[in-house]
C-alpha cells in the first residue's frame, strides 16, 4: 500500500538579477546567478520547473505544496500548477490563476484540484515594485500520496519518435485481419500510438482514417482491425513513442500480436519447410564385390539436428531391420 511522500526541494538565491533561474537536475536547485556588486532588480520573474513528480508510481493524490520564502515589503510571490506544463491553474482551478504566498512558510491545498499521477509542473512569479528588493525562495516541498521519487538520472527522451515494422503476415495466406495487440508500458508524461497499413506506404488507424492513430494505455491494448475489412498477406505497423510532457520518462513497448484467420507467415528469413518429409537413397551397394552388407561393412552419415528438429535412420542387417531416431526435441 502507498504511502504518503514528502518531496523537497531546495532553492538558493544569490544577491543578483531577480528572474534569471537555471534549474539543476542534479542538485535540485534553481539558481539566481550574480550579475554584478549592484542591487538592480526587474519588476518580475519567473521560475518554471520540471515535472517533480517524475519517475513515481502510485499517485493517487496530490495534497499540498509549501513555499518557504522571504518576503520583504513591496514585493511579492505567487504561484501556480499545471499538469500539462502548458494550462497553469491556481488551487482553486482557475485557468491563470495564482496563489499568492506569504513572508515565511505558506501552504497551498491543492486537494480540491483532484489530480493524480506522476506529473506536477509549478510556476514561481516572483516581483517588486523596489529595484533594490528582491524577495527569495529558500524552499518547496509537495505532499502526495505514492512512492518515492527516484534519483535524477540526467537522462532525457525525445518528444517523440516512431518505429515502423516489416511485413508481419509475409508469405501467409489470409482471408481475415482481426486485431492487434500491444503490451506497453507507459508512465505518466509518455504516450504510445499505433496505425497500420497493407503497402508500406499509406498507414490507416482502426477506423481507417489515413494518417489516423490509435492510443495505446498501459498494459496491453487490443485494437479491433476488423472494420477495415482487410485481407492478404500484408500487415505493417508504425509506432510512435514519444515523452511531449516528461522527458526524463519513455515508453517501452515489450510486445506485438496480430490475430488473423489464415496460414503461418514466412519467418524472417524468408524460408519454410514441411513438417515431415523422406529421403530415399540409390542403391549403395550397386556394384560391389558381394551384393551384399557384411560384419566388416559401415554405413557412416552426419547429422545437424535444428532446434525443434529430428531425423531418423533405417538400419539393414541381413533380412531384418530397425529403426533408430536422432532428435533435437522442442
């Protein structure tokens, strides 16, 4: 069962130019670097971060998020949450809305907004009507409900990416294409999609839009083919993968299956082979000295057995025979 986590994240302030943040991955500190010995500061800046939410499972509940700052008088700080990092919200769910923080430790209850998942982005409006003020925040810390947040690895993804399939129905005989199943795993921030197509050239989803997708979920996904009516040895598909919203996250896609009514495809290779065939030999012995097999006689063979694979041999000793088997068994 999950419990309820504590993230934390320090935030320094240096005497310089207010709004100029650099966020650190590694150190989880945003930083105001000095421009110069003078007190000068804008009007306003803003601090945008990454999704700290990134990496968790299990988030059932976003609950609060506290401001540690100093506030001196005349200028201010708010702030506001997004869950997509484009529409900010403040606690209250209006659309640009913020919260204005207090000189000290604030709380936001962010309880009333129902969010879940990995995913929570905020936005520090930080102002002052005093050039030589600047108010400064020492600290953030979110409360949820889910596990831990795993270290910060520096590693990032593409916004997307797509991967496109060979012929999975190459060499088979089919008179109905049915479904298509797809096991992903895909965390919060992430996406999987897939279309399909009988040329290679001009991909369809499942409603037979051209261009068009299907979403995958997490898990397994199983996308009905049966509306496009299509037949034939031919079925390629084209995956996209892509992190739009957290990029420290990727999709991964463990499986693929196509149901169909029809004969086994081709392996890759491009070759197949009967389950069961016979070899028949020429006479061996035409020619010889004695027409005949005798103790000192050999019969010698070699044998590469596949995996899967057997063979067998047929031994003649005077009138009587027998049958001895060589297998690879599956």
């Amino acid at each position: 069962m999950s419990r309820g986590k504590r993230l934390n994240i320090k935030i320094l302030k240096y005497p310089g130019v207010l709004g100029i943040f650099v966020f650190s991955i590694l150190i989880f500190s945003f930083l105001a670097f000095p421009s110069s010995a003078r007190a000068d500061y804008p009007a306003q800046g803003v601090l945008a971060s990454t999704n700290i939410l990134s990496g968790a499972t299990g988030v059932t509940a976003i609950s609060d998020f506290k401001v540690t700052a100093t506030i001196p008088a005349g200028t201010t700080v708010s702030v506001q949450f997004s869950q997509d990092n484009s529409n900010f919200y403040n606690s209250s769910g209006t659309l640009g809305g913020v919260d204005s923080c207090a000189n000290g430790t604030t709380t936001v209850n962010l309880s009333g907004l129902n969010w879940t998942g990995a995913i929570l982005f905020y936005k520090l409006q930080l102002a002052t009507t005093n050039s030589t003020l600047t108010p400064t925040v020492t600290a953030v810390q979110l409360d949820y409900t889910g596990t831990a947040v795993p270290a910060v690895t520096g590693v990032t993804y593409p916004v997307a990416g797509t991967v496109m399939s060979a012929n999975m129905l190459s060499g088979a005989s089919v008179s109905a294409i049915n479904s298509f199943a797809i096991t992903a795993n895909i965390p919060p921030g992430t996406f999987a999609s897939v279309q399909f197509s009988q040329d290679g050239s001009n991909f369809y989803n499942s409603s037979g839009t051209a261009g068009g997708f299907d979403s995958c979920v997490n898990g397994t996904t199983t996308v009905n083919l049966s509306g496009l009516n299509w037949s034939g040895g031919s079925l390629f598909y084209k995956l996209q993968l892509g992190s739009p919203i957290d990029n420290e996250q990727t999709p991964t896609v463990t499986s693929v299956q196509v149901g169909y009514t029809g004969t086994v495809p081709q392996p890759p290779g491009g070759n197949t082979y009967p389950i069961q065939g016979t070899l028949v030999s020429t006479d061996l012995l035409s020619g010889g000295a004695n027409g005949k097999l005798t103790a000192t006689d050999q019969f010698v063979y070699a044998l590469k057995l596949p995996y899967g694979t057997g063979a067998q041999r047929l031994l003649f000793r005077r009138t009587e025979h027998c049958f001895k088997t060589a297998k690879n068994p599956l």
